[in-house]
C-alpha cells in the first residue's frame, strides 16, 4: 500500500532544504573562525531579542492583571456607593 504523500509539506520541505543549502553555502565561503563568529553574533542577537519578547509579554500579563485588579476596585466602589444611596 502506497504512502499517503502531502504535497505541501514535499513543497515546503524542498523549500526549506534549498534554504538550508544556501545558507550552508554562505557560511562554506567564510573562513571557519568568521563563520563561527559571525554565527556568534546572530546568536547573541535572537537571545536578546527573544530576552526583549519575554520581558514584553511579562509587561502585557503585568497590565492585564493591573487591569483586573482595578476592574474589581471599581466594581466594589460602585456597589458601595449603590448601597449607601439605597439606605
């Protein structure tokens, strides 16, 4: 029985691996201690940016928790001053 081929996935991974060959190329010309370098300084770059990421999504949950707590707040205000006007 013949395997049950998804043509995207083929188009998508000889996509990805033409990119891979690329890349392997464009570090290939590179003298090794460059490209390890090179690779370095990419690398250090994603780790800050993925540093900046998780310190803004922390910053967005920090907000939104901020929100709900004065949500609440106000809620308790309100049901205070309905109460104190109904007496």
């Amino acid at each position: 029985m013949a395997e049950d081929r998804d043509p995207i996935r083929d188009v998508a991974e000889a996509v990805l691996g033409g990119l891979r060959q690329i890349e392997d190329c464009s570090y290939a010309i590179m003298p090794k201690n460059i490209a390890h370098s090179v690779a370095g300084v990419k690398k250090a770059l994603l780790g800050a940016l993925t540093n900046a990421l998780r310190w803004e999504m922390d910053w967005i949950d920090d907000r939104v928790a901020g929100g709900d707590k004065l949500r609440e707040e106000w809620r308790e205000k309100a049901r205070q001053r309905t109460s104190q006007a109904a007496q």
